[in-house]
C-alpha cells in the first residue's frame, strides 16, 4: 500500500509539473515580452547611471613605542652632555589608529573637502568640490524624472549667527545634503592585524577621486601630527618668551656687577662688599634661571622630535584607468531575470484554476 502511495504521489506531481510547461509554454511570448522589456528597462538605467571611478591609498602609521623616552636612547648620552636628561620626558599617548576613520568622515574635514578646487576632466576645468557635487546630483537619472529635489530651508527656524555658540557649526539644508553625500563617497578603514589605514574614495571623476584621496591622507597626517605635538610647540614658545626675558635679566644684572666692580676696586666698608654680595648673588641666580630655561627648551625641542609620527606609505594614490561602477553587464541581465521570474508568476497566478490548485 505504501508503495502505491508514493507512485500515486509521484503521478500526482507528474501531472502538475506538466499543467505548469503547458501554461508556460503557452504563454511563453508574453513571457518573452516582459522579459525583452524588463532588460530594456535595465539597459536604458544601467546607460543613465554616470560611471563611478574608485581611488585608494594604504598608509602604515607608526606604532607606539612601549619605551619611555620614546625609543631616543642613542640620544641619551649627546644630551646629558648638554645637561638635558631624557629620561624625565614621558610619553604623550597619540591619537588611536582605530580613531582615523572617524576623522575622516567628521563634519570639520568634509566641509574642507567641499571647498577643496579640483580639477574635472569631464569640463577640463577647475571648480570646488561643492560646484562638482551640485552638478553631478542635477545630472543624475532620478533627478531628471522626479525634478529638482526641495533643498530649500523653509522648514528650518530662523537662526540669528550672534546666538550661535562659539565653535559650532551651523549648516544649511544643502550643505548638509552635500557631506552627507560625501560620507559615503569618503572613508577609511583600518586592518587590525596589519595596522594598515587604508582610505578610499569614489568620485564621478578620475582625477577627483586621486585628488581626495591625496587629500585625505595629507589631512590626517598632519592632524596627527598637529595632536601630538601641539601642547610641545606650545610648551616651546613659551620657553622661548621666557628665556628671552631671563637673558636680559642676565645680561643687566651681569653689567650691573660689572659697573659695581669698575667703581669699587679697593673696597674698605662692609656697606660697599654686602652691596656687592648682592649684586653677586642677582648675578648667579640670573644665570642659574637662564640655564635652567634653556635646558628645558631644549628637552622640548627633543620632545617634539620624539613625538612626531611616522607615516609610511605603501601604495600611493593613483588616478584609475578604469570604472568601479556601474556593472551594466549584470544591471540587464538582473534586470533580465527579474522580469522572466515575475512574468513567469504573473502568468501562473492567472491561470491557477489550470494548474488544479
């Protein structure tokens, strides 16, 4: 009996898969059609949609050196005849390779990048990024069939720039649309086993696309530089004030002993040799300030040496010699298979009364 049952199932499906090829067959130019106007749907998208060009660079930053003085030993020995001790120099932490992503797709770097002049193949002409930008969106497919989008601050309040907080950035609608762009044309990512950063960009434009790239990778250089070194540079300048005034200081209390000593050759009263003690003492402690000063002007210097990042670059930036986008090839032919498959249904689901569900 079993046995029987499961030919009379296999009959059954048999005789189902059958009615199915019979309707398909049937309607198998309806098919047809369908699908040759689903891949000409495809083929008139896939040629609208603008070529994207992909540019990247891979740098490999230095690593932090677990030793104090920040790996400058072959430098203890110079110093410490110049009286600097190494040693008491610290290690200032840097700012974390996981961290430059997010320094490239902060607000403050991307609205450089809208500023930035580049220059476009396509018009052989120079122009910022933010003309570029508003060009390419009036020129894109969805844009000519829907219209202009509303980019307008009507909706928005009205913001008086005098009651803006310092250091805050105050964008419009367009602006604001055109970073936001620009964030997912820019970034970078980080290998955690190779330490390797590499950034990426991808621009309608080839040479655009070289362009920031190079751009992004000057910019987070020198912003991790300028991090690790500011408050250094700082330091720096205000010795240089300092040491500046204790020289004078020198310098007058030492013509100061020094008119003293021509006055008084032959000292007789006890008045005239404290009042040389004095100027003595003015004189020693001038100095021991000064050398006190320019030594840790100095350590200073040999900080910001020690503490000014490495990059090494291991693949440059270079302009493509061909699209990363679109794949029209396999635009049509999705296009192609989607149009077969819901066809294909449409017809089914017409004649299910055939099909004995």
């Amino acid at each position: 009996m079993e046995t029987n049952q499961l030919q009379n199932t296999d009959a059954e499906m048999t005789i189902d898969i059958s009615k199915i090829f019979k309707v398909i067959a049937r309607k198998k130019w309806a098919i047809l059609i369908v699908t040759i106007i689903s891949a000409l749907l495809g083929i008139f998208i896939a040629i609208n949609i603008p070529n994207e060009y992909s540019s990247q660079v891979q740098i490999l930053p230095e690593l932090e050196s677990k030793d104090g003085a920040g790996g400058l030993s072959k430098f203890k020995s110079l110093a410490g005849l110049a009286g600097v001790d190494l040693g008491s120099l610290s290690s200032t932490e840097a700012v974390r390779p996981d961290l430059y992503p997010n320094i490239i797709q902060s607000t403050p770097f991307l609205m450089d990048v809208l500023n930035l002049e580049v220059f476009v193949s396509k018009y052989k002409r120079k122009m910022t990024m933010n003309a570029f930008l508003e060009e390419n969106k009036k020129q894109e497919l969805a844009t000519k069939i829907l219209g202009e989008s509303d980019d307008s601050d009507k909706d928005m309040p009205v913001i008086n720039s005098k009651n803006i907080p310092l250091e805050t950035i105050h964008l419009n609608k367009k602006q604001d649309n055109l970073i936001k762009e620009l964030q997912k044309r820019v970034g970078a990512t980080l290998d955690k086993k190779t330490g390797v950063i590499s950034i990426s960009a991808k621009m309608q434009d080839p040479v655009i696309a070289a362009t920031i790239v190079r751009y992004c990778q000057d910019y987070l250089t020198q912003y991790v530089v300028k991090y690790r070194t500011e408050k250094t540079l700082k330091d720096i300048k205000f010795l240089e004030e300092r040491l500046s005034e204790a020289k004078r200081r020198y310098d007058n209390a030492l013509f100061a002993y020094s008119s003293y000593q021509d006055r008084n050759k032959s000292l007789f009263l006890n008045i005239a040799k404290d009042e040389g003690k004095k100027l003595q003492y003015e004189v020693d402690l001038s100095y021991n300030l000064y050398s006190e000063l320019a030594k840790q002007l100095e350590e200073a210097k040999i900080k910001v040496h020690r503490e000014t990042p490495i990059f090494k670059v291991l693949e440059p930036a270079q302009i493509p010699v061909k699209k990363s986008e679109p794949k029209r090839s396999v635009m049509v032919l999705g296009f192609a298979f989607l149009g077969l498959i819901l066809s294909t249904f449409v017809v089914l689901g017409i004649n299910y009364k055939e099909l004995g569900f």
